[in-house]
C-alpha cells in the first residue's frame, strides 16, 4: 500500500490542489462537525506552524492505473469515475482542515487570534476577513506549509479501511463507521438523508447531523418495517445490517419491501411537516409508528395531515398520562411483597424505551389499535371511497 508524504504551502495548496479533491460520503464525517472555535483554531495553528496533522488523500491518477494493471473491475469503476468528473484527488481525512483553509483564503469566513508575519511579529486579529489583513501577514500565512499523506496504490475497497484506522482513536460515532463500509445500506441512508432534509432538519441539531444521528434513525426505521420485534436499539444487529452488504448489491441482502415501507413513511412525514404548524418538540416516534400503522393496513389514507399529526402526539399524550396513573393504581394495589411490577406493560414505559424489540412492539400495537378504532378522528379516509366517488 505505497504511501508519500508531501509538504506544500497553503498558496499551492489553494491553487492547485483543493479544487481537485473530492470527499466520497462514505468516508469524512458530514459538515457541520466543526464550529467558529475549531476552524480559528486550525488558522491559529498555521499560523505557528503547529499543524503537524496530515490532510490524507488517494491519488486517483495512480490508484486508477494500478487498478487497471490488476484487472480490479470495482477499483476501475470507482476511480474512473472521479477522473472522469475531474478530480485528481479523493479526501480520506481532512475534510474540514481542507474546506477551512479554502474558506479563509476565499474570504467565506473571518478569523479571530493572533496572525503572524515572516519576522515573528504579531497582531491581535479580531474577526477579520482574509483579504483585510496586511499584506505581509497575508503572504506569511500563504508561504506556510501543510502536510499531505497520498494513498497512491490501493484498491477502491481498502479506503474504508484506511479511514477507519486513521480514525480508530478519534470520537467517530458508531454510525460514522458504518457509513465507511462499501455497502449499499449506507449508500440508501445518505440518499433517504437527503431526501428528507426538510424533516431532517426538524427533528436534529445541525451537531446531531454530523453525527449522523438521521442515517442511524432511518437505519432503525428499515430494521423496524423488516421486523417489529427485531433488536434494532442495539449495536450489533445494526453494524450487522451494514456489514452484511459489503461489496453486494441491495437485491443481494436487503429486502425491497421494508424499503419501500420506510421510503414511504418518511415521504409522508417530511410533507406532514411543511404542511402542519409544528409546536414545541416534534413527537417523531409516535408518528413514525402511526404511518407504520396506515401504510401497512393498506386501506386507508392520510386526506388531513394536520388532524393526524395533532390527534396522534395527542393519542400518545393521553396514553402516556393514562398508564402513568394506572401504574400508580397497580403500585398501590399491590399486596404481594417483594414482587414488582413489570412496568413494560405501562405504555409510558413503552415510550421511555422507544427502540427495545418487545417494548417497541408493544407500542407500536397498541398505537395501532387506537388509531384503527376511529380512522376519521386521525385524518384518514377509505381508499374505496375515494376511488369511487
């Protein structure tokens, strides 16, 4: 796996390298990972000529021809593709070290700190833009050097496993790690994503969405619609969702049905949210349950959006209420001693531990049940009826 090591002045670097590299959504963490403090803190650094870390990079040119050298057919398909669009470079880490040096040299973004001239000298800089800083510390920050790692040899299937292992001791969540595996299940979550930014949006912090929180939700979602009783709040049944599609096709592992189940819920919950006036705190998961319930049932649907958001949060208010007061009933009810309760039948501990297999089942039952008594109270209407009137 042949490696070089290169130093190159941010002048290069801005005008010649970085409109040359792209990111692959399976590797680098989404924006939004980094705030004001961590780009100023990088630009202090370049600055003092603290920044040791390497911008990682694969040659596409190099990895390309040794992909044809070996008759690799996937390494041949993923490189030629970038060359194709114009890219000599493929980002591994550094993405946002990149994207802050191209943002201050392009006067996107300001910078507060202490700038510095060739002689040492500094300037206390206070939100300053790039282009209003003297010339002399403009051309010192333009003369320093970062440092490149170029993968210039390895195949399309290795870079995952590079980007994990310069990874391995950063707070990479789990799901960062799984969007890593060449797999057509992270591919399906990043495009979902971005389908559904309106409600992505709605119900995340833009922290929550570098985390990736969106594509694990949606994750638990498929796993959901694939089997209501499946273990979908643990680690491991949903690193194994991803690993079982490496390098296969969706049709290899994964099931049609549940996708298009969990497409069709969240179509219709991102148009509930540009269409209802959204109060307070979005009860996505009573929601997500209840589209669930309708699209399963197949008989029926959503004619008023806003009746079935506000009645539904409302439904689960009330069941949560309810089984509170019951459960403080049973509590005093209870003469055997030394046997508790099992709270799991309380549907306000069914909302608690939202992702639990049994729990989670319980729940999305009871949701069901509720909302199949009186259809017309939760906006739906008879799909008959529709079609022939």
């Amino acid at each position: 796996m042949a490696k070089t090591m290169r130093n190159i002045t941010v002048r290069d670097f801005s005008r010649t390298v970085i409109n040359k590299i792209t990111t692959d959504a399976s590797f680098e963490r989404p924006s939004g990972c980094w705030t004001s403090k961590n780009e100023n803190g990088y630009i202090q650094d370049i600055f003092n000529r603290f920044n040791a870390t390497p911008i990682v990079l694969a040659d596409v040119h190099r990895c390309n021809s040794i992909a044809h050298q070996e008759q690799d057919k996937d390494s041949i398909a993923y490189f030629s593709s970038y060359l194709t669009a114009g890219y000599n470079y493929v980002s591994l880490d550094g993405k946002h070290r990149t994207k802050c040096i191209w943002d201050f040299v392009s006067n996107r973004i300001t910078f507060t700190g202490y700038a510095r001239d060739h002689d040492g000298n500094t300037i206390k800089v206070n939100n300053m833009y790039f282009k209003n800083l003297p010339s002399d510390i403009r051309d010192c920050f333009l003369n320093s050097e970062v440092s490149l790692a170029i993968f210039e040899a390895v195949k399309s299937k290795e870079l995952s496993v590079i980007f994990k292992g310069l990874n391995s001791g950063s707070p990479l969540s789990a799901q960062h790690l799984r969007n890593a595996i060449q797999t057509p299940m992270a591919e399906w979550t990043r495009n979902l994503v971005k389908k559904n930014m309106y409600l992505v949006e709605k119900l995340y912090t833009s922290k929550e969405r570098s985390q990736m929180r969106p594509h694990e939700m949606f994750s638990k979602v498929y796993l959901h619609c694939l089997d209501i009783n499946c273990l979908c709040h643990l680690r491991g049944p949903l690193d194994k969702l991803y690993e079982k599609g490496e390098n296969k096709s969706w049709n290899e592992v994964y099931d049609n049905d549940a996708k298009e189940l969990t497409e069709d819920i969240f179509a219709n919950f991102n148009r509930i949210c540009k269409t209802v006036s959204l109060e307070g705190k979005i009860l996505y998961i009573p929601v997500i349950f209840g589209l669930y319930s309708v699209l399963t049932n197949k008989n029926y649907y959503i004619s008023d959006d806003n009746k079935f958001y506000k009645n539904l949060c409302a439904l689960d208010r009330r069941l949560i209420k309810e089984s509170l007061a019951q459960h403080g009933k049973d509590e005093e009810n209870n003469t055997e001693d030394g046997v508790e309760i099992n709270k799991s039948v309380y549907y306000y501990e069914q909302a608690r531990r939202n992702w639990n297999a049994e729990i989670r089942a319980k729940r999305q039952k009871t949701l069901t049940k509720e909302i199949l008594q009186n259809p017309g109270l939760f906006g739906l209407s008879l799909k008959e009826i529709e079609e022939t009137a």
